[in-house]
C-alpha cells in the first residue's frame, strides 16, 4: 500500500520537473532569441505529431472508424471554425458530430 | 503587494477559470473518463485514481505509470517512462516561462513556479493563442485559474469513468475520443500566424506518425526534435532567400 503512495509521489516529482526546469531555463533565455524559437518549433512540431498520429493511426475506439471519416471530421472541424467567423466550440461539435454519424 | 497586482491576479485567475468551463473543459472529460476506466480496470483505489489526477496533471504519464502498474514493472522502469513521457513540458513552459515573467518581477517569480503545475498540452496550445493579448502579470494567474478548474472537471470525469462509463452508446464514446484530436486540429491549424509555425505543423504532423512506425516510446519525443528542427531550419532558409 505504502509503495503505491511512493511511486505516485515519485512520479508527481519527474513530472514536476521538466515544468520547473523550464521556468528555470527560461529565466535566462531571451523571448526573442533564437533558441527559443526553435523552443517554440520543437514544441509545436510534438503536438502536431501527436494528433497527427490520432487521426491517421489511433489505437483503441477510434481505430474502428474508417480513415476517410476521421480526415473529413478533421476537415469539417477545420473549415466550420472558419466560416463560423473562428468559433471554436461550433468547429469542434462539427467535427465530433461528423465522426460519431459516420464512424 | 501592490493594489494592482493583486487585482491583476484575480482578473487573470477568473478569465483563465471561465475560459476552462468551455470547450477545454469539455475535452478533459474525455480524456479523464477514459483514465478513469482504465484505473478501474486495473484494480487500482478511486481515490488513487483521483490523487494522480490532482498531483501528475499529465494524462500521457498517468496512462504511463497504470499501465506499468499493470504489468507489474519495477519501480525505476517506471518512473523512467513517466520520466520521459514528461519531456515534452520542457518545450512548453520554456516557451510559457519568459511570457510569464516579463511581469517585471519583483519576486513574482514563484508564480511562474506554481502555475507551470497546470501547464499541459490544451492549456499551452490555449495560451500561446491568449497570452499575446494578455497583460503579463495576468499570464500566471490565468493558468492557475484555468488548470484549477480543469482539475476538479477532470476529477469528476475520472469518477464517471471509474464507476461505470462503460455502457455508453458506441458513437457517444468514439464522439468524445475524437473531441481532443478535433480540438487540436483547429488550435493548431486554424489561424496560422507565422511562416515557422507553418513550417512546424507541417514537419511535426509528417514525422510524429512516420517515427511512430518505428518506435512508439520515442516518436513523440523524437518527432518534435526533428520535426520542430527541421522546420526552424526550414523558415531560417526561406527568410535568408531574397524576397
């Protein structure tokens, strides 16, 4: 029982530290320098290939929808944000709705 | 403290908290739903499930560690996955730190500190959105309002999902999967601001998925390092040529 404790709080501390390793470096890096652009794309770069990876090869629930569906409800959740004026809750309820009726 | 500072404090606080009962909050609840289920299913406590959720804020490490908790791995093998599952804040609340502390900064540093907590993938990609248009000293305030908010959402999710979300109809759990991934199409792709931002999506979305072939542990880490490299060198190329 105690080990379970242990580990959580072991595991809240490695986590823990990269956000405060951040804060830390980020006292001496410049928001306009170089490294912090490329700080910037490193970041942007992971995220999107994250999601990237969910649309085009998710494990679990989603892997039982057909590709086509989960790239057009991407889509769709793209092009409503757009000509709603960039609603965010109306793009993303198209293209949850667009996958759940397809899917 | 000054007067201004604290109401600095409380207007950024409650924007992030409001801005946390919209469409981020509603992808937590399916995040957390899911982990909710899966600690059930192994045999993990409710309030385990829940102390996670509060403490780690990170539902890639809190599937990490249930999962090696599962196939009974040591201690070290798994705080060495959590441990890396994690790297990925670094990018983020390096990028988030400056933005925070330009608030001039007479010890307000601790802030930084504290609202890092709550920094994850929706709340960076949010603030990156928001913080240009924000005064930095409501920066840190508004991401310890926003994470506080989604916390106890998520905690709920968690117990919806512990105690039974299994019988839900099979396009409501597939709709509330693919909120995340619809979410962050938009987020991410809506309104492209810059040339490396472009470059960035670009590069991330073809080697996240191409090292995931290759290595599911590394893809995420390596996709962004290379990705984001390539695209930094890619824009520095483009804006070296002659117009």
């Amino acid at each position: 029982m105690s080990d379970l404790w242990l580990l959580l709080a072991l595991c809240t501390g490695v986590t823990y530290f990269w956000r405060g390793l951040g804060v830390l470096l980020s006292g001496r890096i410049n928001v306009d320098s170089e490294l912090f652009r490329w700080a910037e794309c490193v970041a942007y770069a992971m995220i999107t290939g994250i999601i990237a990876r969910m649309v085009v090869m998710p494990t679990g629930a989603l892997a039982t929808c057909p590709l086509w569906v989960r790239v057009t409800a991407s889509a769709v959740a793209l092009l409503v944000y757009r000509l709603t004026g960039k609603n965010l809750s109306v793009g993303v309820a198209a293209g949850v709705i667009t996958l759940a009726a397809f899917g | 403290m000054p007067a201004t500072s604290t109401s600095d404090f409380r207007l950024g606080f409650v924007q992030g908290a409001r801005e946390a009962c919209g469409v981020p909050g509603l992808l937590m609840s399916a995040g957390f739903i899911g982990f909710g289920s899966m600690a059930s299913d192994a045999g993990a406590t409710f309030v385990f499930a829940a102390l996670a959720t509060i403490l780690m804020w990170a539902l890639p490490g809190q599937v990490v560690m249930l999962d090696m908790m599962t196939v009974k791995a040591t201690l070290f093998a798994t705080l060495l996955a959590v441990f890396f599952s994690a790297v990925r804040f670094l990018p983020m609340t390096v990028t988030l730190g400056p933005q925070m502390r330009m608030a001039g900064n007479s010890g307000g540093g601790w802030r930084a500190y504290l609202a890092v907590q709550w920094v994850a993938t929706t709340s960076w990609a949010l603030a990156m959105q928001r913080y240009p248009n924000m005064p930095a000293a409501q920066r840190a305030p508004w991401m310890m309002g926003f994470g506080v908010v989604c916390t106890l959402v998520a905690v709920v999710c968690c117990a919806i999902g512990y105690f039974g979300a299994d019988n839900f109809p099979r396009a409501i759990r597939i709709g509330l999967i693919f909120l995340m991934p619809a979410f962050f199409v938009i987020l991410l792709a809506g309104d492209v601001r810059t040339r490396a931002m472009a470059a960035s999506l670009v590069c991330g979305a073809i080697a996240g998925p191409a090292l995931y072939l290759w290595s599911r542990e590394w893809s995420v880490m390596l996709g962004g390092l290379i990705g984001g490299t390539v695209a930094y060198a890619a824009q520095k190329f483009w804006k070296g040529l002659p117009a």
